[in-house]
C-alpha cells in the first residue's frame, strides 16, 4: 500500500465510522425516553444536587463513577425512604464507623435526592447490575420460619449474618447474646425509634404477631 | 537551542513534570483513605478529583509543549507568535490554578459551589470534567489559541508533513470532543451518554492519534528512519485506531440506559481496538531493528519504545479482558477499571509525554551528552511500581467480582474486609512510584545543566 492510499483510507474510513456513530446516537436518543420514566422537576432537582456535592467522586451511579463507595444505581430498591434521608443528612449518626461524611445535605435537598434515585434504579440498563447467580447456593438451607420471614421481608438489605447482608445495620450474627430478650425484639421491630434512641431502622408494625414472634425466636437463638 | 520558541515548549513542560509530582503525591492520600477514610483534611471526592485533574491536565500541557516543539522542527521556522504562545501559557496556568483553588474550598466547603447561571460555581460534579462551566470555556479559548498559533506556523512555511497533519488534526480532534461535555442534560442516561463522547473519543480516539503521530516523530528523531515509511504506518496505525474506537465506544453503552444493540456495536468494535496498538509496537521494533545508525539517545528510544509496549498493554489487553458485554457485566465499575484505568494511563500517555520530554529536552538545552542512568533509574521505579499497583488492583477487582457480583456479598464489606490488605499494598507501591516521578523531575531540572565533567564522571561510574 501506498502512503497516499493509507492516508486516504484513514481519512474517508474515519469518517464513515463517524457518520455511523452520529446516526447510532439519532436512534439512540430517540429512543430513551421509553427506557426511562418521565423526570419530574424533583428528579431534576434531585440531579443538581448530585453534582453539586460531587457524589460521583465516591460513587458509580449506572457504574460509572468512583470506586471509593457502592454503586447507586439500586439502592432505593432495598431500602427505604426514611432510612436514606436519615442516612443522607448525618451518616455516622446512624452508622458510626460509616466512610461517608457529613455533607451538609438538608432535609429538602435528601428529599429531592431520593427522588433521582428512584428514577435511577427504574432505567432500564439491559439487566444490570446482575443478580448474584452463586448467592441462591449460600442462603437456600434449609430454613426456621423466623428465617425465612427474615428472608421474607429482606432484613438482609441491611443487615449481615454470618458475612452475608448488608452493611447499613448492626451485624446481627450474635444479636441473641446482646439482646437474649424476645419481647425486646418485638418491641424493637414494631417500632425502632421508641426503642433505641435516633434509630434509623424502618419500623416492621404491619407485621402479624405471629410473624414477630417468630422473627424474635429466630433473633434471640443467633449467639 | 535552534529555536526561540524552543523556550515555550520548555515552559510547557515544566508546569507539566511538576504537576505529574503533585498528581502522584495525591494518589498516595487516595489510596490511603481507602484504608483510613478520614486521612486527610479533604474528602476522598477532592482528593480524587485532583488526582485525575492534574493527570489530564499535565498530559495536555506536556502535548502542547511537544506541539510546539514539533511544528517548529517540521516546518523549520519560529512559532507564528512567541508572544501569543507565552500568554496561552501564563493564562492556561492561571487557569488551572484557579480550578485547582476552588476544588480546595468546594472540599472544604460543599455550600461554596453554588449554582450560578444553571451551572456550578467550582466543580461540576461529573468525573474527569470536574471544572466548572467559565474554566471549560476558558481552556477551549486556550485551545483554540494553540491550535490557531500552531496552524499559522504550519502555514507560514508551507511544510505539510505527515507528522504536522495528523499531531494538529488529532488535536482538533481534541478540541471539538470535549464540547459534547459542556451543556447540562436533565436525564442521568443522556448525560453519561455524552460524557462517554469525550472521556472515550479523548482516550481511545483524538489521543492516539497524538500518539501515533509524535511517535513516527521519535522514531524519526532517534533513528533517522524513513520519513515516508513512517507516515504509511502511522497512517495505517491511526486508521485503524479510529475504524475500531469510534464505534468501540459502544463498550460504554452496554448499561446505562441505552438500546440493547450497543452490546453488538460495543463489543465487536471494542475487541478489535488492541490491533492498532499490537501494529504500534511491531513499528517500534521494526523501526529500531532496520536502521542501524548509532542512537546516541539512548534512554530516549527506550522510553518511546516502553511507551509502545505499555500502550499496548495497558489499554489493550486490560482493556480487552474486560470489554465484552459478558464479562463487563460483572465488572462494570469495579476495581478491574481502576486497574486498566492506571495502566494506560501510564503506559499510552504518561510514558508517551516522558519519552518526547527525554528526546527533545538534550536537542533543546543543546547537550550533547547527558547522564542517562538517571532516566533508567526513574524508569523501572516508576514502571515495577505501577505493574505492582496494578497487579494488587486487578487481584482486588477480581475478589471484589467474585463476592459481590456473584456471591452477593455486600460492597462495604468486601472493600473493608476482604480486600483490605490489597489497599496496604497499593499504598506502599505508589510511595515506589513517588520516588520514580522524584526522580524524573530532578533529571528534567538537570539534563543540559550538569557540568561536562559531571556528566562524564557519572557516566564511567555507571
Ligand atoms: C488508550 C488508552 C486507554 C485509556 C487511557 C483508557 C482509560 C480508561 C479509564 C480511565 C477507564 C475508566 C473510566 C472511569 O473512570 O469511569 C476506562 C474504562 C474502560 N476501558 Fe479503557 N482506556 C484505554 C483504552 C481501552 C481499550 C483499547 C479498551 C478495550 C479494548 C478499553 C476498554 C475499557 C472498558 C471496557 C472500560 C469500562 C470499564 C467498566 O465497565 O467499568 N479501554 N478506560
Ligand atoms: C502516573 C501514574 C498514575 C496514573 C496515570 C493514574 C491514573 C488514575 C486514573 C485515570 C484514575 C481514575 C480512574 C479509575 O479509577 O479508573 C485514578 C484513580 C486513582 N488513583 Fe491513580 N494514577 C497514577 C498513580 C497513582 C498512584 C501512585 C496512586 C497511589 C498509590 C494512585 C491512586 C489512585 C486511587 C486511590 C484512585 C481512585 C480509584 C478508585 O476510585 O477506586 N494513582 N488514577
Ligand atoms: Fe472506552
């Protein structure tokens, strides 16, 4: 090949890829809207506030960010409103030893915030993050009722046992050697905050007492 | 120095090489605070920004200081404006500084950034693209005025070298792509749609063409090599860099919103995207191996020649092992992308700046002979520390896919327990990399300085 022919084919083939792009991002953009609920102005404000205070330097949202803190593209999906405002405004008063810091987030601003992050987690993102196909094998044993209502109403999210569940929460691998109590735990889940002063754990009230009773059988036999 | 404007692209590169020292030392607190998040007096946010900022800024300085270095030698006559090129210099400093500033108190103060006219007063909350509206602005307008400089000079001696046309388009190319990055969408999809075009169309498109171009100049500098030869390869090389990144850019669209036919555009242009680099080495050594004149710049060749190697496989490879929809799925925003992020990074663009800084810097202090061991020095410090970083992060990425990612495990505890020891090491291999980039900055303040007798005294001990 010539020199001139090699310049050539960069130049008009470089072009011609464009051109593709440019027409794949028309379709594309045409597109989006029905991947995606309608943006409110609260999710909009909601966005503004995520840039403001740069929550992408520690964050990915989508995936794509920071590595320093989890992903927030479903996190509104296992956890619930109350918790995350909470969570928002003060971290390390819910979750002491939390990374995060106190940002000066106001209480209208984690409003508006929450509301971006509902949006978020209804894009369709083609499946993902991916459900963890290997966790069906470390939590299907055989299961006590307390645990599968435990399982039920996904107290997982925010809380571990045995190094699995989340981390928002107290580990509660040993919640019955610190609180042997059941009525305690009853009283605890069917309302938190009267319990444990400032909690941030979402109250369980809509419960049926069988279902708390069995809850706080299964807490009180985790040493 | 042959040229006045010589001077300029001196100036170039010390803001840069000083910046590469202030990038680094960042990183060290970055990757401290992954085991004490309360390190430092600035959040991991700011420090992360700085972090990056000062990396793209320092290579973009160092580019235009090789720019202006390369058009003058190209076209054989001074810059179109000395003038005009020492106010983009003091003014894109000034700049830069007035970002770096507002970081800093936006860090210490998130209500300081404010929103003024729809935008961020200090920091735009986007990653890389952290400057607020008024910088964007300001770098386009230092842009435009190196691009225009540089063009007049080109124009006023008529030498259309292949080298001359693909540097400046590739910089044009630059320049129109960080536009898509200015103006504020309402829809999170869109936005990092958009924000794709210029961090992806930078790395994978505009800066390898750069690449491509100063290393035919390298080559050609170091080894007298057949001018037309190397424009038919790097013609080749950047052809095909653009066949396969453009549309490659797809491996960006596989999940965050977007139709599900970027995961064929994406992944089967993507794949292809190490060719180019593979062509690029193969060039290197073939170009060294034919022309048998004796180098006299040593540790310049082999800074361009590692700067091949690493671009390769940096951005090649540990992009490639990623980069199918099937595998991204798991990996997408883990630790695997900081390892690749840092590899080529180091490998296609901060080696690539080292090596023009090593071959042009004796033709430019006029030194005929220089202590080299130094450069090698800094070399394998800097090298075997980030292979090392790099390393430690991949085996942190693949443990933190594993268990969250497959197993479910939650992020804060995998990243607080299970891969804490990866963070210590990290840590104690980037005070290896520090000691490397100290060394590179001592070399860039002492090469055409020392004392012959110096020189040769250093050179018999070595
Ligand atoms: C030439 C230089 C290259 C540089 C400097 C570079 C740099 C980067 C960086 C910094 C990121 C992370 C972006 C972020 O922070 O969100 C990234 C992501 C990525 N790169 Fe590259 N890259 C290069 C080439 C390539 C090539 C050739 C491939 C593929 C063959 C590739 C595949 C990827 C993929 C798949 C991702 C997304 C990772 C994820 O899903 O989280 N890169 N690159
Ligand atoms: C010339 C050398 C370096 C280059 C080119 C470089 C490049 C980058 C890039 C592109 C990013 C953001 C993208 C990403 O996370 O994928 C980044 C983040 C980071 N870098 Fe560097 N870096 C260098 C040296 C260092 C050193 C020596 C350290 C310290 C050990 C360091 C620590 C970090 C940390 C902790 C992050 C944040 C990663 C995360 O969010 O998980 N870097 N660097
Ligand atoms: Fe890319």
């Amino acid at each position: 090949m010539s020199t001139n022919a090699a310049k050539n084919l960069f130049i008009y083939g470089s072009l011609l890829c464009f051109i593709v792009l440019v027409v794949l991002t028309i379709d594309t953009m045409g597109k989006l809207d029905q991947r995606a609920p309608e943006i409110t102005e609260k999710v909009d404000a909601g966005k503004k506030v995520w840039h403001k205070y740069d929550c992408i330097g520690c964050h990915t949202i989508l995936g794509n960010g920071s590595y320093f803190a989890p992903d927030m593209t479903k996190t509104t999906e296992r956890k619930p409103k109350t918790y995350l405002i909470k969570f928002l405004i003060d971290p390390r008063s819910i979750k002491p030893d939390s990374a995060m810091p106190k940002l000066g987030i106001t209480e209208k601003e984690a409003d508006d915030l929450i509301e971006f992050l509902v949006w978020i987690s209804k894009v369709d993102t083609n499946g993902w993050p991916p459900k963890p196909i290997l966790a069906v094998a470390a939590t299907s044993r055989a299961a006590s009722p307390g645990q599968m209502i435990f399982q039920k109403y996904d107290c997982s999210a925010c809380h571990q046992i045995q190094g699995l569940g989340g981390a928002a929460g107290p580990e509660l691998t040993h919640a019955g050697s610190k609180q042997p109590d059941a009525e305690w735990h009853v009283r605890h889940l069917k309302d938190p905050a009267s319990t444990v002063k400032n909690s941030a754990m979402p109250d369980f009230a809509h419960l049926s007492n069988e279902e708390l009773n069995a809850l706080a059988e299964y807490l009180v036999t985790l040493k | 120095m042959r040229y006045q404007s010589h001077k300029i692209a001196l100036n170039f590169y010390t803001a840069a090489v000083l910046l590469f020292l202030v990038q680094v030392a960042v990183g060290i607190i970055a990757a401290l605070q992954f085991i004490w998040p309360d390190f430092f007096i600035l959040n991991f946010n700011t420090i992360r920004t700085l972090h990056i900022n000062a990396l793209v800024v320092w290579l973009l300085l160092g580019m235009m200081g090789a720019t202006y270095y390369v058009v003058t030698e190209e076209s054989e006559t001074e810059l179109w404006s000395i003038p005009l090129a020492q106010f983009q210099f003091w003014a894109t400093v000034l700049a830069v500084g007035a970002v770096v500033v507002g970081y800093i108190v936006m860090g210490l103060n998130p209500q300081a950034n404010m929103e003024v006219f729809g935008t961020r007063l200090l920091n735009e909350g986007r990653e890389y693209i952290e400057a607020p509206r008024w910088a964007d602005i300001l770098i386009v307008v230092s842009v435009l005025l190196f691009l225009f400089n540089s063009l007049m000079t080109v124009l006023k001696t008529k030498k259309f070298t292949a080298v001359q046309g693909v540097l400046l388009g590739g910089l044009t190319f630059l320049a129109l792509m960080y536009i898509p990055g200015m103006f504020y969408t309402k829809s999170m999809v869109k936005d990092q749609f958009w924000w794709w075009w210029v961090v992806h169309l930078w790395v994978e498109g505009s800066w390898e063409l750069i690449a491509a171009a100063l290393l035919a100049f390298m080559l050609h500098k170091l080894l007298g090599a057949d001018v037309k030869v190397l424009a038919k390869w790097m013609y080749i090389e950047t052809g095909l860099v653009l066949f396969t990144g453009i549309l490659g850019l797809g491996h960006h669209y596989y999940w965050i919103g977007t139709p599900e036919y970027w995961l064929w555009v994406g992944g089967i242009f993507s794949s292809l995207e190490p060719i180019p680099l593979l062509v690029m080495v193969w060039d290197a050594f073939r170009t060294t191996r034919e022309t048998r004149g004796v180098v006299q710049n040593k540790v310049g060749l082999y800074y361009t020649v590692a700067h091949a190697i690493f671009n390769f496989v940096g951005a090649g490879l540990w992009g490639v092992v990623h980069t199918i929809p099937q595998v991204n799925k798991w990996t997408h925003g883990t630790q695997i992308t900081t390892a690749h992020g840092h590899l080529a990074f180091y490998g296609a663009y901060v080696l690539l700046i080292l090596s023009m800084m090593y071959v042009t810097l004796p033709l430019i202090r006029g030194a005929k002979d220089f202590n080299q061991s130094r450069g090698y020095q800094a070399f394998w410090w800097m090298t075997i520390s980030m292979v090392f970083i790099v390393i430690t992060i991949t085996g942190a990425g693949m443990v933190q896919a594993y268990l969250e990612r497959l197993l479910g495990l939650d992020y804060v505890t995998v990243k607080a327990d299970y891969n804490l020891w990866f963070w210590i090491f990290r840590a104690i291999f980037g005070v290896g990399f520090l000691i490397g980039a100290a060394i590179i900055v001592k070399d860039y303040f002492t090469i055409g300085k020392e004392k012959a007798a110096a020189v040769s005294g250093a050179a018999e001990r070595a």
